[in-house]
C-alpha cells in the first residue's frame, strides 16, 4: 500500500483543493454540449457489479471538454446526424484502485501505479445514440473485454463497422486518440502532460 499512498500525494497539483482549480468541469453544465451522460460506475450495471463511484457528475479537463464539442458538432453535420452518451469521464485513483482489485487484466484495465488516463481528466468513454439519447447497435456492450470490442475487430455487420469508423474518424478529428481494445475509449491529446488526480466530485443526492 505504499506506493499507492505516495502516489496519490505526488498525484495531486500543487495548490488543487477542487476539480475546478484542476482544471476540470462538470459536462452538465456545460450549455452548449448535446449530450446524454450514464455513468456505469455509478451504478451496479459495470463488470464489478457494484456502485465504484459515489457522484453521476461527469467531470472532464476543459481541454477535453472542448474537444468534444468539437465531436457532438461532427456527429450533428452527419447524414443521419447523432449525439453521444457517455459512459465514463474523470475516474479518480482510488476508484482505479477498485477496479483493478476486480480485474487485474492490463490489457483492459490500468494498474493502479500506472495509472488511469481517466484519472487526469482527458478521457472519455462513449457511444453514439440518437438525438434522444437512445444508444445505437454498437459492436458490444461497455467494458467486454473481448476481442469484439477491439477496433481491428471486423466480422461485423457492415452498419456497425461503418458507424464505428465513423465515430473513430470523428473523434481523432476532434483532436483524441483512440484505444485498440475498446472502441469507446479515447484520450484527449496531451493527457501526457496532466496529472493523476484522486479529488471526489461532490456526492449524488
């Protein structure tokens, strides 16, 4: 437990007492991003089959949030225009910690001394969904740790192949960078440059 507790304490920017002096910002409020928000850690539908967070606020860094309004305005101009929903947003590090103590797997979850994209702020989980929020026929469900959910996967139907070229092209064009094993994990670039962060959101009524 050492190195976790040193981790967090050297994960913490110095003078942050608050996700907004990090940084970040609550996506709903936000009055100019369309998009639907259904945090699966915040409820018991997640491969841990327990509540991992204690708040279904979506906390992003502004960067990113910029970066996906760049997204919604791509998926809008679509021929058969689109939103998103999203499924998870900034994670802080003793939620990673839970959920690597359900899945050790690295291919599809960080270890906790490595540390979560999501915990800087600049990630982003999503799905396309209809302009009511409705999510449209994806290649799988959120966190199914199969080959299916890799985004070289191609024995799909062609619908769904194409969509998720599309929402790939949308999102790198929006300035993220996208995850081999999970078609609906993208990174807002120059997370590199951000830290890790363990500040909780507020907590849900």
């Amino acid at each position: 437990m050492k190195w976790f507790i040193g981790l967090l304490f050297c994960a913490m920017p110095l003078g942050a007492a608050t996700l907004e002096e990090a940084g970040l910002v609550n996506v709903q409020t936000v009055a100019d991003l369309p998009v639907f928000v259904s945090l699966r850690y915040a409820t018991t539908d997640n491969f841990t089959g327990k509540k991992i967070y204690t708040s279904d606020a979506c906390y992003l860094h502004k960067e990113a949030v910029e970066g996906l309004k760049i997204a919604t305005q791509l998926a809008a101009a679509q021929p058969e225009a689109f939103t998103f929903c999203l499924w998870d947003c900034y994670r802080p590090q003793q939620a990673q910690e839970k959920l690597w103590a359900a899945a050790p797997r690295p291919n599809y979850v960080a270890p906790p001394q490595k540390g979560s994209r999501h915990s800087r702020g600049m990630s982003v989980d999503l799905t396309p969904c209809d302009l009511n929020g409705n999510p449209l026929p994806m290649p799988t469900d959120f966190d199914s740790f199969t080959p299916r959910a890799h985004m070289d996967y191609k024995k799909l139907p062609a619908d769904i192949l194409n969509r998720r070229e599309t929402l790939k092209k949308i999102m790198e064009e929006a300035g993220f960078t996208y995850t081999r094993t999970e078609w609906w994990h993208f990174d807002k670039r120059g997370w590199k440059k951000k830290p890790l962060l363990n500040l909780l959101p507020p907590k849900s009524n």
